[in-house]
C-alpha cells in the first residue's frame, strides 16, 4: 500500500546555529582526573571540586598555587606527584590536562577517549570534547558564558555586566522555590497555573531580599493568589497583543519579551524578525500569519477566528505585530473580536517604526523650529490604492512631519497630490527600508523628486519621512551625495537633489 503523501510544513526555526550545545553536567560522586601542576590546573581542579567531583591530580611539579589549594581542602582532592599512566583513566569520568608537547597530548586524549572520557586539554580546543564557559554562581542558579573560545575577554565583559544585574540573593530565592515545587503542586495543580505562579515568582526574587522565613511564607502567598486567580479565570486563556518593534531585537522592550517568555502559542506576522522570535519561549508553538500591506496574507477574518479559538481552548496566546500595534497594525478588530468572545485581551506597546526610522538618521521627527505637530497617514487603501479620504490640506502643513507608512506604491502619487496642495517642493523627505535591520537603506531627497519617480530603496517595509524637521539631516549629507535625480520630463530643477545615504548613515 503506497503510503499517503503529506503536505510539506514549514515553520520558523526555534534557534540559530550553536557551535556547541550548552549543557550541565552533574559531576556529583564521579571520579575526575587533572593532569598537570599549572595555575590553570588550579582552576579547573577547584571548579571540579565545587561540582561535586571527587578530583586526583597527578603532577610531577605542583605549581604554589596548586599546592595551597590541596592544603586548604584536604578531603577535596588527592594528589599523586608522577607523571601520568594509563591506568589513571579508569573509572574516570572527566579528565583535564595541560600538556605542552604535542604528540603527548594526543596520547593522552586518545587514551582518555578509548574508555568513554570526556576531555578538556588547556588552551588546546582541537583537543576538547567539552570547554569551560565563563561561570556567574548564584547556587543553585548558574549562568555559564561561552563565545567558542573566540573572544575569551568579551565572555568576560559579558559575565560582568549579567552578574551585575543578579542580586546577591537570587540564589536564596531559586533555593527556596527548589523546596517548595512539591507545596505548588498541591496549591496549584494545573501547569497553566503554575506557569503563572513562576512569572509572579520572579518579579519578587529579583526585587525583595527577605529571609528563609519571608521568602517561604511569600512563595506560599503567591501560590494562593494564583490559585484563586485561576478559579475565576476558569479554563479561558488569553491573548495578549505584543509589539515586536521595527526588526531590531535590542529595540523590544522588557515587558514584550517577557510576555514572549510566557507564550503557550505565537501567532505572528511576516514582518517579525528571526532575531525577535529567538526571544521567545523554546516550547512555545509558531504560527505563521503572514500579514503584510496589501499583499498574500491570512485574512484578517481568519486571524481574528485564530487567537479567539485558541484562547478559548485555554492557552496563552501572544499576536505578535511588528512595530508597535496601536499604528496601522488592525489592532482594534482584533481587540474587538476577543472581547466579542469573552476572551482576556491585553495590548503591550511596541517602538514605532516612524520613530526607530528618525532616530537611525540622527533626526527627530519634532522641530523647535521647524515642526511642532506629527501625523502618521498610510497610503494605501484596502485595495491597494491612495485612500481617497486623505486630508491633503493637512498633510501639505509646512510646520508639520508627516509619516507615511505603507507608501512604496503610492509614493509618488502622494508627493504630486502634496505639492498641488501647497507643500513646498523643496521640502525634505527621507525614506528608509528595512528600518532597524542589517538591511536598512535610506534615500534623502525633496517632495518633488518623490513626485517625479525618485528610486526609492530597498524592496522591504517602507517608512517615508515628509516635512522641515528632516532637513538638518538633509543638508548634512550634502556633500556625501552617492546619486543624484535628474527625473525625464521635469517641468523645472530639482530643488533638492536625491541622496541614497552611505554606510555611515546605516543601522
């Protein structure tokens, strides 16, 4: 019988490449091996030791260092002044060596090899099954910093600024939550709830010292709130309509990534980068929408049905939406349709493409000077076209910044419509693609060039820039001009010549 044919899935990927897998490993009771008497032995010997590995060291000439740790912590380690034989591998489960000659490393790790031991040799990654990431210790909450031994000095840098932003006290916190998994199970038996309970667990851990005392009895506190929020919420889930900024991973604010972290289900939409989906819960299931302006995409119908369905069903579910939802995002129906349904919604703001746009060009959407008012106008209709309803008068306001969202279509029809409704033609325009990505292009030209077919860059989401308050930028790249626009059948000069910014101006 010939096996049916299945419809091929697709999913974003979960993660990006490792060059190696983290793990832990619990070295508890087993018998570790350290060749060698270096300073760096002492290290690793002691970081072995703290594992809770029984450690032999086997060094012809113990370094000082070395033999002060073997004299601090008797019962730690035993220390045996030879060279190494072969025999010294059996039983051994981690072995560490600094070995400077070449050939006898290779012995050595072959030997460790041929009876299933993993290796680390100092200083020689050819020769290591595993390495040593740089270690923040909040026991029992342990952050290990690797950059695959490329830049041993940024993992550093790195480990300083994270334990920076871990109190003292975490580790008494996660202490106490370890004793306490069996008590939540009884207070809170559904794993929804007790998901909730952990994200109200870690506002209070990283913010309230306390002792063993406050720490159990606020644990159990958090564990009956949650219980009793869970009775009222019955089986309902949630939505919760997230900004994920315009691409830059860095530009998500706190709030966004932790409702990510939290996320049973993702419901997202085309313009939402890898990077920002790297942010999100490994468990959390991806569901693709595909929304883009006037383009194939789920309807918007569907996706209402979608995160309200899923709701319903129990989970928590994040709508994800490049930018920030509250602009030109449909926000509202969706908002409308949940509450339609009885479903919780919640809405966290994103940064607006408008404003990463201006800032990657060093500009301000706001002038002193120049433009006290900001409008955000899209520019196309339902069908694709230049929304009839725009009010022109207001837009071509000299005093004004407008921002067009969606308008690589309509670019040109807009500027022609603006200059005919009294904007200046020498008025400053930007227009930026792909804002915030590595992709990112931009163009500084003038309405009229707009109006007269000026190339606009890239082919990604398109943000334009109207008004004065662009101008300082302007006049800046002056002299850095890459193009400029010369339009067939112009009816007079360009006022502005059209600029396609360098690399300078890039995200």
């Amino acid at each position: 019988m010939t096996p049916p044919v299945l419809p091929k899935a697709s999913r974003a990927a979960r993660l990006n490449p490792l060059p190696k897998l983290p793990i832990f490993y619990d070295l508890m009771g087993k018998r570790i091996l350290v060749i060698g008497g270096s300073e760096g032995v002492a290290w690793k010997a002691e970081l072995l030791a703290a594992s809770g590995g029984i450690v032999r060291i086997v060094a012809e000439d113990p370094s000082p260092e070395l033999s002060a740790l073997i004299v601090s912590a008797p019962d730690q380690f035993d220390l045996v002044q030879r060279h190494w034989q072969p025999d010294d591998l059996d039983g051994v489960s981690v072995a560490v060596a600094d070995i400077e000659d070449r050939d006898e490393t290779k012995r050595f790790v072959e030997t460790a090899r041929s009876r299933g031991v993993l290796v680390n040799v100092i200083d020689r990654p050819a020769f290591c099954d595993f390495q040593f990431g740089s270690i923040i210790n909040r026991s029992p909450v342990t952050v290990a910093i690797s950059t695959d031994g490329a830049a041993p000095i940024l993992a550093q840098a790195i480990r300083r600024r994270i334990e920076a932003a871990l109190p003292l006290f975490l580790g008494a916190w996660a202490q106490a939550a370890k004793d306490f998994r069996e008590n939540l199970k009884a207070i809170v038996p559904t794993k929804a709830g007790r998901r909730r309970f952990w994200e109200k667990f870690v506002d209070t851990a990283f913010t309230m010292e306390g002792d063993e005392e406050q720490r159990s009895s606020s644990l159990k506190r958090l564990a009956l709130e949650t219980r009793d929020d869970q009775a009222a919420r019955s089986k309902i889930g949630e939505v919760v309509i997230v900004g994920a900024g315009p691409g830059d991973p860095e530009l998500m604010t706190l709030k966004a990534m932790r409702e990510l972290q939290a996320a049973d289900i993702i419901v997202y939409d085309r313009l939402v980068t890898p990077g920002v989906l790297e942010l999100a819960r490994r468990e959390a299931r991806r569901i693709h929408v595909g929304k883009e302006g006037h383009g194939a995409s789920c309807r918007q119908d569907d996706i209402n049905a979608l995160i309200v369905d899923l709701a319903l069903a129990g989970h928590r579910v994040v709508r994800l939406k490049g930018g920030d939802p509250s602009i030109f995002a449909r926000t509202g129906e969706e908002v409308g349709a949940c509450q339609d349904a009885g479903v919780p919604v919640r809405i966290v703001p994103g940064v607006t493409t408008a404003s990463a746009a201006a800032a990657s060009l060093g500009g301000s959407l706001t002038h002193r000077d120049h433009a006290q008012r900001v409008q955000f106008v899209t520019a196309h209709d339902r069908h694709g076209d230049l929304p009839e309803e725009l009010n022109l008068g207001a837009l071509a306001d000299p005093q004004t910044t407008t921002v067009v969202y969606m308008g690589r279509r309509t670019a040109s029809k807009l500027a022609a419509r603006l200059i005919k409704s009294g904007l200046p033609s020498d008025t400053p325009v930007a227009a930026v693609s792909d804002v915030s990505r590595p992709t990112q292009e931009q163009l500084q030209a003038t309405i009229f060039d707009l109006a007269h077919g000026a190339t606009l860059p890239g082919t990604g989401p398109l943000i334009i820039i109207i008004g004065a308050s662009v101008r300082p930028v302007h006049e800046a790249a002056s002299d850095l001009v890459q193009r400029s626009y010369h339009p067939a059948g112009a009816e007079q000069p360009v006022s502005g010549p059209g600029q396609r910014l360098p690399a300078l101006f890039s995200s």
